[in-house]
C-alpha cells in the first residue's frame, strides 16, 4: 500500500453523512474510484449516528427524506424512527460499497491547497495527512453541538448530557431532570423524560411553533406493495415533495406575496396550543414571531407534556449553575439530578467551515466568508479555493428535505466534473465575476422572503447568520435549483492545471 502522505487520491470526502456518501457516489458514478471519506465519528451516518436521544425521528415523510435512487420500501412509519435512518444509511453504504473507503476516528483539522502541485493536503489528528486532487466537504449543517456558555454549568455535581452525546448509562427513571432548549430535538425528547422523570423543568428562552404530526404506522402490506412496485413508493415520494416544494415556495420564499400560508399556519399551531390547559402556560409556550421564520416542527406530545403535574415550564432566563441545580434570573432555583442540554448546534461560528480550509494564495475560507460575507456559487464553490467541492455553504441548503439539497449538488457535481474530464484539465475553480453574481441574485430574492419581511426579531433563528442575514437557505425552488445544477453556465468556471500526467510527474519528482 501506498505511503498515506504521498499518494495521491482522487478524490477526499470530509464527511460519512448522507451529505459525503452522496458526494462519493456521484464521484464513483463519474468515473472517480480512488476515494477515502474522513470522519471524525466511529461510524457512518453523520445525525443519525450522532443523535440517539429518546424520540428522535425524522420530521420529513421518510419516502421523501431518502435518496430518490435508492428507495426504501421497509420505512415503518410515515415518519421514521431515528433508528431507521441509521440502519438506511449503512444500507447505502453497503449497496455502493462507501464502506471500505471510510476512516472513521478520523478528525479533519485542515485542509490547504498546494497550487504547485495542484492538490489539496489533508491533515488530521494523531496521523499522516492526505492528499487528493479534489476536495468535498460534507461537514453538515448541524454537526458542532453547542454547550451553553451558562455560568457554574462546570460545577454541577449531577449529571450533564448534551442530546448529541446520549447516555443510556444516566438513570433517569424517578430522578429530577432539567432540560435546556425547546428547539425541534427538545421538543422530541420532552414528552420521553415526562414519562420517566420524578420532575421535570423545561427552560425555555425563545418559544417554538409546533403543529400536528400526521404519523401513521406503515401496514405491512403496503411496505410488501412499495418493495414489489417501486413506482407506487416513487408516486408517494412526489406527493410528498410537492406538498414541501409547495410550503417552501409559499410559505418562506414568497411571503410578499402569500403571507397567508404563514398565518393560517400559525392559526392552525395555535388551536393545537390549546391542548395546554392552564392559560399562563399556553401564553408561555407561544411564539412571538411570525411562523417560519425559525424551523417549526410537530409533535402530537409536546404540548400536553405541560399538563402533567410533575413537568414545569421555567421562562426566567438562566442566572447560574450550582452544584445542585440552575437558578433562574428571578432568584429562585431548581435542584436537580441531571440536567440535558437541547441546546443545539452552532452553525454560524464553528461550522462555516468546520475545519480550516486554506485555498490559493493562502486564502483562509472562514476569514473570507467573515470579511467578505457568507457566500458561495450556487451553495458549493467558492473562489480561490479550487477543485474544492464545500456541500455545507451558505445558500446551499435547497428545499426543506435534505435529500433535494444532496441531489442536486449531485448534478452540479456531474456537469461540473464531466466538463472538467472532457477538457482534459486537472482544476476548476469558479469565478470571481460568477460568484458575485449569484450572491447578488440570492441577496435580492431574500429581499421577497419571510426573512426580510416577516416578524423574525425574536426568533433567535439559526436561519441568520451573526450579522443578521439570512444566508443559510437557498431562497429559490427546488425546480429551480435542480434546473440550475444541470444548466449552469460553464463558462462560470475557470478550467485548468496541469494536462494530467505532468501533474503526476511533478507528484512523483515531489516524492
Ligand atoms: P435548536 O433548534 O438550535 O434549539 C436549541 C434550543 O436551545 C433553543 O430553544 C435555544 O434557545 C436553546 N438554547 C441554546 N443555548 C441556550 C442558552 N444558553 N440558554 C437557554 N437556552 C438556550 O437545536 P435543536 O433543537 O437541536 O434542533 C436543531 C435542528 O435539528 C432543528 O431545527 C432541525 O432542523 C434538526 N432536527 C431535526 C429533527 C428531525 O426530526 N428531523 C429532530 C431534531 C432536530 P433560543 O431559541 O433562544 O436560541
């Protein structure tokens, strides 16, 4: 085997995650099979390997929120089981042979471009770097858990447990449990510790809208009848698509036009808040910003968790951490046995980008992004930085399935990469001029969404980045993404580098 520092991979895919094995199927589908996936986890599937707290589930319909190409007929309820998607996504990684190039453990701590060489070096913790022509990172949006920064918390003689790093080990059962956040993983796990607690105390800083969730067991024979006719899965997965491309297009990017999704919406999140019977409490847990504007999700057990009499809803903000318990800004305390934290993920400080990532010139992405603003082609080039691929970009996040984001990335990787092979060049790189472009465009349809014009002040969303722009979701279709992916303009990428075998000379003089 080949020494890890000098040989040269075709491609290295940060991340096992369904956003990496996307990317390294479509690399394998273009002709591209020296591959090696990094992660820093022990095991494959990025969110769901990380995330094992009680009650986790997908909030997509599960036909939707998979690959289009690789259907699974065995979901057993409409919204599956956390554990479904983990056992879906060794399944991928199995039926495309993603395993063996995997090196789980393996913590990413930068990667910078050798413009001699034409190259990219990866170095990681403990080990050898690696170098490959291309780089992908699929580092996930919501992959750096974020521990809040509450004075005492370090103190705490109980249990502390953050929803990414679930304990099963920490007894729950008749102890006094606090839990931290009310986000869309809290509002998961709430009704789970209301059945185990002796007491619980939810405190909340920023209410959630919540509405139904219309979960239904799969019958057996319907799953019999998606295995033996595909098609009849594939009709349920557009239905389920166009009902979220209709909600995303109405509700969030044209909310100029027809704010009234939003409020019949918030109308219908109202009426399920009525399952809260004392009215303190309802007012309480009741947004005080226009729905959408920060991630809604649903529960048929978050809100009557608040009528049993052992779950307390805290809104005092969080003064201090003792050794016993938190006391709240009004001066009274909680004493507790163990204290979970849903407190989420930071995106915006230590996710964009999740490693260090220096491109020509020494350019250093993070800082770019940070002086320059949050950008990237058509949410996956950035320029100065070549033959870089970076999934996890501002504006990348297309539709409200993560799976429309990967796919279409997907196409514009094969366009991309086709046309690189077809001119037999070594380096793509997109341009300044086309970079700035789509930054304009995507700059101006913002301007037509519930970002700029709904209520979002207290929505405390991670929708926003630190300067208060919302550089996070595509603000187009999914139409119109995907459209974009398989028609961009060619000419928006500088193609070059060395003719292929004078670049693995130049390697083999390096050596
Ligand atoms: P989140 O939405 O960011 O929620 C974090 C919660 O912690 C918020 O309520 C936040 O309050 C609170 N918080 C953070 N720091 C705090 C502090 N110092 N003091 C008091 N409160 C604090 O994170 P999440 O609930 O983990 O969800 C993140 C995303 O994961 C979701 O939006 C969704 O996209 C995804 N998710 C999906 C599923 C699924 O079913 N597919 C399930 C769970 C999560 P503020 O709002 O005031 O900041």
């Amino acid at each position: 085997m080949s020494n890890p520092s000098t040989h040269v991979h075709d491609a290295i895919v940060v991340g096992a995650g369904f956003g990496g094995m996307g990317a390294a199927i479509q690399l394998k589908r273009n002709g591209y099979d020296d591959l090696v996936i990094l992660e820093r986890e022990s095991d494959l599937g990025g969110t769901w390997h990380v995330n094992r707290y009680p009650g986790l589930a997908v909030d997509i319909p599960s036909s939707t929120y998979s690959y289009s190409f690789e259907p699974n007929p065995h979901w057993t309820r409409l919204f599956a089981p956390g554990s479904e998607l983990k056992a879906y996504a060794a399944h991928v990684a199995d039926t495309y042979g993603l395993r063996e190039l995997m090196r789980f453990d393996t913590v990413v701590e930068s990667a910078t471009w050798d413009d001699d060489a034409q190259v990219w070096q990866v170095d990681v913790a403990d080990g050898e770097p690696f170098r490959a022509r291309f780089l992908l990172t699929a580092t996930g949006f919501l992959s750096q858990p974020r521990l809040p920064d509450i004075a005492g918390i370090e103190s705490f003689t109980g249990a502390v447990v953050h929803t990414t790093r679930w304990n099963d080990e920490v007894e729950l059962s008749g102890k006094r449990v606090g839990i931290i956040g009310t986000g869309a993983t809290a509002v998961q796990l709430i009704p789970e510790l209301a059945d185990v607690a002796a007491d619980l105390t939810v405190f909340q800083r920023t209410p959630i809208w919540v509405t139904a969730k219309p979960d239904l067991p799969v019958p057996a024979l319907v799953r019999k009848v998606f295995s033996a006719l595909p098609l009849t899965q594939r009709a349920v997965r557009l239905g389920g698509t166009a009902l979220l491309e209709a909600l995303m297009v109405s509700a969030v990017l044209h909310y100029d036009q027809v704010p009234l999704v939003n409020a019949a919406a918030e109308r219908l999140a109202r009426l399920h808040l009525r399952q809260v019977k004392d009215p303190d409490t309802r007012a309480r847990l009741t947004p005080d910003y226009t729905f959408g504007c920060k991630r809604p999700t649903f529960s048929n057990t978050y809100y009557p968790t608040f009528n049993r009499e052992h779950v307390h809803l805290e809104t005092h903000s969080i003064g201090h951490v003792d050794a016993h318990g938190i006391v709240t800004a009004d001066g009274s305390r909680t004493d507790l046995d163990v204290l979970v934290l849903a407190t989420g993920f930071d995106l915006w400080e230590a996710n964009f980008p999740a490693l260090r990532i220096v491109g020509r010139g020494g350019r250093d992405l993070g800082q770019w992004w940070r002086e320059r603003r949050f950008q990237a082609y058509e949410g996956v080039a950035v320029p100065g930085f070549p033959n870089l691929v970076s999934l996890n970009s501002p504006y990348s996040y297309s539709g409200l399935s993560y799976f429309t984001t990967i796919e279409s990335q997907m196409r514009h990787m094969d366009r991309l990469l086709t046309e690189l092979r077809r001119r037999r060049a070594t380096s793509f790189e997109v341009s300044e001029s086309a970079n700035a472009e789509f930054l304009d465009d995507m700059t101006a349809r913002v301007g037509h969404s519930i970002f700029t014009l709904g209520s979002c002040a207290g929505a405390n969303s991670y929708y926003f980045n630190q300067h208060g722009e919302a550089t996070l979701l595509r603000p187009t279709s999914t139409r119109h993404a995907f459209r974009a992916a398989r028609t961009f303009p060619l000419s928006d990428y500088d193609f070059g580098g060395l003719p292929r075998t004078e670049q693995e000379a130049t390697l083999q003089d390096a050596d």
